[in-house]
C-alpha cells in the first residue's frame, strides 16, 4: 500500500485548481499513482454528421478522488452510486478529456485543444492520436474554444515558452470569456498565465452572440460553467451535431442529474438552467451531441428519463 505524502496531497490538489479555475484547491483524499482505467484502443472514434466528417481524440482521464466539495447537492455516497449505476467504479470519478476535430469540406476545425499534457501525467494524448487518426496538425486552419479553463486552452500554449501551438490557425474565442479571464481582477486558476499570454497573440478572434462563427457552425450561449461558455452547433444537410463542451461533466453524473451543481460551474443555477434548455433542444430537435468530458465514442444522443436525462453513445460497431 503506498501512503500518500503532505507534498503529493498539495500538489494534486493545487492541478486541480490550476485545472478549473478555482480560487482554492480541492481537497482530495488520495493522489492517483497510475492510472487503473485502460485507454480506449483505438484512442480515436471517426463518424459523419452529414457530409460532415468528425473525429473524436482521446486526450487521457483524470481519475479524481472522491471530494464532498466536488457536487454541493450531491454526497460521496450519492455520486458512488451514480458512477456504479453509470457501470464505472464508485473507487473514484472517471474524468476523461475528449477533442473533437471537424472536417469541413478539407477544411479542418478543432474544438478546444486539449490539457497539453500540461495538468496531469494521465493526460496529454491528444497530440499523439491525431497522428494515428491521420490528422496533421499543421492543417487546422480553425479552432472553436468553448471557455478558458486549462483542460480546454493549454493544448494552445507550449509548456515553457507558451508559445502557440498552432500559429497558423484562427482562434475564435467567446468575447464574454475573453473579457473576464484578461480581467486584472480576475485571478482564479489559470489567470494570469492566460493575461500574459492571450493578448499578444494576434491570431484570436472575439465573437459576441450566436453568430455563425464558420460556415455551417454556431455559436450557442451555455453560460454558467463559467462567465463566457459557449457550445458550437453543427448543421449538414438534415443532420446535426451540438458541441458541448461542459456543459455538463461527465454523463453518468451531471445528464442523469442535471439538477447537481459541480464545483467547477462559477453559477451552478444558471449552469443547471442552460443545462436543462440545451437537452431540451437536442431532443426536440434529434440533435446528435458530444462532450469535452464524455469519452470514446464521444458523440450519441439525450433522451428524457423521469427526473433526469440519459446519454446514449453512438454503436461503434
């Protein structure tokens, strides 16, 4: 058995908060040593939404010690239940980072980029795996970033220089987003790293709204997460795919029980509400989606379930 130290408690807690934007860490009651959960193989999952061809990247997994800080409405116990329900095990929740590649018309666009390796030593994958799914990066012309926190924008940033990963692609940002983390006064998480880094990049683009920020992609407002979060919606011919991003975590947790509030969420209740609206609309709307935080296959649809929803992957086979 091997006993945790003081240090190793600290620095596990402080990526934590360095990873989601919070003022303090979180608390955790063991470290993880090796990571227990397989990688998905392959570690990357092609499929078409219309002429729309999508490609799923596995990033790596963050399996995080159980914190009654974690869900503010939801126990330890009440979220083991939920991951043995959701057929994971209750020993830790399985956080896995997904990055999503769209290919449109040749033209290739990446949603967020991924922890860069740069949070946890069981993540920073995704580099590696667009290369096995015949993906170069130096073809991304576009990249859609759904909000500011580090699992979703280091993949942008090298780890010593910051200097731009993709310097040849055009970053379409959330203005609202934008505007709060530059804030001076804004100083949770990755904030400073991000002032220092953002504004003298000339290749960001601001958008205000639910533009059309590419052809055929539209920008959908899913405050609550954080002050700016957006998801990205998809439309080729009859079929149609909506790009979370986190608006919710992980399925077996937050589609289920929509009503729980995460401590990463800067406004659980707002969080909740687009939460709730969003579902709604895919359903209405037979909307294909796919989230930051929902693992391989990474896309599938939401159907209602008495109270909650329930997220149904797409077959693989």
């Amino acid at each position: 058995m091997v006993t945790p130290s003081r240090r190793d408690l600290v620095i596990t807690a402080a990526v934590a908060g360095l990873a989601f934007g919070l003022d303090k860490p979180l608390e955790f009651i063991t470290p993880a040593y090796a990571q227990k959960t397989p990688d998905p193989s392959p570690a990357f999952f092609k499929y078409k939404v219309g002429t729309v061809e999508c490609t799923a990247l596995y990033d790596g997994i963050w399996e995080k010690a159980h914190d009654p800080a974690f869900i503010s409405n939801a126990s330890i116990d009440d979220t083991k239940q939920a991951m043995r329900a959701g057929g994971f095990t209750p020993d830790f929740v399985s956080i896995p980072f997904t990055v999503l590649v769209v290919n449109t018309g040749g033209k290739l666009v990446l949603c967020d980029s991924g922890t860069g390796g740069q949070l946890l030593p069981t993540a920073g994958k995704m580099a590696a795996n667009m290369t096995a799914a015949g993906i170069d990066p130096a073809k991304i012309g576009t990249i859609l970033i759904s909000h500011f926190h580090p699992d979703h924008i280091f993949g942008l940033m090298a780890k010593d220089t910051n200097a731009a990963n993709f310097p040849n692609a055009t970053v379409y940002v959330p203005a609202g987003e934008y505007k709060f983390w530059t804030d001076p006064a804004t100083t949770a998480g990755a904030a400073k790293r991000i002032q220092a880094v953002f504004p003298t990049w000339k290749n960001i683009v601001q958008f205000e709204g639910e533009k059309e920020v590419v052809p055929g992609v539209r920008a959908v407002n899913t405050n609550g997460h954080t002050p700016g979060h957006h998801s990205y919606h998809i439309g080729s011919g009859s079929q149609q795919l909506m790009v979370l991003g986190d608006v919710t975590n992980i399925p077996a947790l937050f589609v289920r029980n929509p009503g729980w509030h995460a401590v990463f969420d800067s406004d659980g209740p707002l969080a909740e509400t687009n939460r709730r609206k969003t579902f709604d609309r895919v359903i209405a709307d037979k909307v294909t989606v796919t989230g930051y935080h929902y693992g391989m296959p990474g896309a599938g649809t939401i159907a209602k379930d008495g109270n909650g929803y329930v997220f149904e992957p797409v077959k693989t086979a």
